[in-house]
C-alpha cells in the first residue's frame, strides 16, 4: 500500500462515525480547490489517534471547515487490500466552525400543555392548547409566554 503525504482543508461531511474500539474515528471531508461543486473531492478519512477521534466525535459537526493532515493510503494489487483510497488522518485543526443553521420548515413546539408553530417565514406565532383550541397569536417568540398568561387569567401580565 502505498502512503502518500496530504494536507488539505475541507468541509466536515458527515458525523463521523466511532470504530469499534471508541478510540478511533471515520468520517468524510469534502474538499474544492475552486469553491465550484464540479471541483470537489471527497476523502474518505479515518484516524487512529483517540484524542483526535474524541474531538471529531463530541466537537466537530458536519459543515465544519477543517484543515486535516495524514498519508493518503492508496490500495494496490500486490498488498491484497480492498476498498477504495483513505487519508489516514493524524493532525486537525478546526478553521471555522458550521454557520448556525436556521429553521427551514415550519416546526411546532410544546409549552406545557400549549403547542406553538415557529414559521421561519414569519414572526408571528400561532398558539393552541393541546386540545386544539385557539389561544391566539404572539406578535414574536418572545411574546408568547404573555399571551398564555392572558389566556389562563385573564388579565395582562405587569410589564417588566
């Protein structure tokens, strides 16, 4: 097999993946040197070095940009290995963090016994009880814990 010397910076692709030993780590990283998708590569890595298969397992998440280094493990006929090329990572450094993702679809929320739907569309938040009957809307997130007071006393809450 033969090993060749790699660096390279690229994006975490996947959750990496821990061996079965939970000292080691597989994962994907995808690289482009042109920013272009038509450019990209993606590395199919592993590390055996428990302290950097600790960071990649409860550190890093998929969208991370990473600059990895290792030997690029590449099969051949006369060693019998199967599969495909491999960079045996053995440094990494996190460049910069995943943006924080925002929400992309409708979700609803419990507030005890009231159920709340986050649109990203809009700040406005419908509310219901449980049961389905309507509470009303919140002009905002931040408003909807008054307008559950409302609903339950029937009075406005003091204003902080």
């Amino acid at each position: 097999m033969t090993a060749i010397p790699l660096l390279l910076d690229g994006y975490l692709d996947n959750l990496p993946v821990p061996g079965d030993d939970g000292l080691t780590a597989r994962f994907r990283v995808i690289s482009s040197p042109t920013d272009d998708a038509t450019d990209e590569t993606v590395w199919a890595c592993r590390t055996a070095d428990p302290h950097l298969a600790h960071a990649l397992l409860t550190l890093m998440q998929p969208g991370d940009l990473l600059r990895i280094g290792g030997h690029l493990a590449v099969p051949g006929p006369a060693d019998g290995s199967t599969g495909g090329p491999r960079l045996d990572v053995e440094s990494l450094e996190l460049l910069a963090p995943a943006p924080t993702r925002h929400l992309a679809d409708m979700v609803l929320d419990r507030y005890g016994p009231y159920v709340v739907v986050f649109d990203p569309e809009t700040d406005a938040v419908p509310v219901f009880t449980e049961t389905g009957l309507w509470v009303g809307t919140a002009e905002h997130p931040d408003a909807i814990t008054r307008l559950i007071h409302t609903h339950e006393t029937g009075t406005q809450p003091p204003s902080p």
